[in-house]
C-alpha cells in the first residue's frame, strides 16, 4: 500500500477514534447509557438527541473519509439525503404518537403494514444515494466507509448487540426478551 494511503488511515482512524469517544461519552452524560433514556425522553428530546446522533455521525465519517475536493459534492448530496431521512423517520414518530393506540388488530396490522412500505422506500432512496456517493470512493476510503457504517448500524440492533463475539450477549443479558 502507498505510504500517503497508509498515513491518510492512520489519521483517520485516530481521529475517528477520538470523535467517537466523545460523542460515546457524551450519549452516556446524557442518559443514553444503559438503554433507558429512549423509554424515559419526552417527543423533543428524542427529536434533539436523534438529531445529534446523525450529526455525530456524519462529522465522523466525513473526518474518517478524508474527502477530496473533487468528492465533496457527492458528500453534499449523501448528507442530504442521510439527513432528510432523519427529519422523515422523526415525522413518521410524530405521527404515529398523535394517533394513538389502535384499536383493533386489523388497525394495529395496516399500521404495521404502511409503516413497513414507507420505511422501504426511505431505504430504498438511501441506498440510490449511498450507490452515487460509494462510486466516488476510493478502495482505501470504501473499506472505511464500510467499517463506519457497520460501527453505525450496531446500536440500532436493540440493547446488548455488539457483544465481542457478535452474537449480541453483552453479559448483563441484554437483547430481546423471548416470550
């Protein structure tokens, strides 16, 4: 490997290193730690808290990548699209709040159902976004890319993934209750 590619890792993963160690302890100072903020936020905290997150997150990447400038306007767009996504999965929460508790299982299952189609094309337009975006890449910066967005995707997994063997057992018998 090309030294100026080895070097350009080197700082990005030290610096990714550094701002996710921030942002972890600043989730922990928050009450984001074991799992129970989310139970405990009102609709605007969640809202702030969500929006930090993906904030993070993309300042994260952004630093990890190291970016030319022939790459930036690609990045624009994907951070555009990674953050109308936010705005719109915190509009769909909103909503469904406001309507309240169904009151049949036939409502319960259209919910569930329309719910599950506007999520898959919320999907579906980050990953057209995310295809344009990782053509621009280079090797060296898709392998970050992946690594990044794997590190992202972890926590959404529900409490105790991301165990040392993969297998989601934090120790403390965390994951999904089984009824």
């Amino acid at each position: 490997m090309k030294y100026w590619i080895k070097t350009s890792l080197v700082a990005a993963l030290a610096a990714t290193t550094l701002l996710g160690g921030a942002a972890i302890a600043s989730c922990v100072g928050d009450g984001w730690g074991g799992g129970h903020g989310w139970r405990n936020a009102n609709p605007e905290q969640i809202k702030e808290r969500m929006s930090k997150r993906v904030e993070v997150n993309l300042a994260r990447l952004e630093l990890a990548l190291a970016l030319t400038p022939e790459q930036k306007p690609a990045w624009a767009e994907f951070k555009k699209t990674a953050e109308t996504r936010t705005e719109a999965m915190l509009k769909e929460m909103e909503n469904r709040r406001n309507a309240g508790a169904p009151k049949t299982a036939l409502e319960r299952l259209g919910r569930m159902e329309e719910s599950t189609k506007q999520r898959a094309n919320m999907l579906a337009d980050m990953r057209k976004s995310v295809e344009a975006f990782y053509g621009k890449l280079s090797a060296a910066q898709k392998t970050v890319f992946d690594a990044e967005v794997a590190s992202f995707m972890r926590p959404m997994r529900g409490e105790g993934s991301g165990g040392k063997d993969g297998s989601g057992k934090s120790g403390k018998g965390g994951g999904r209750s089984k009824r």
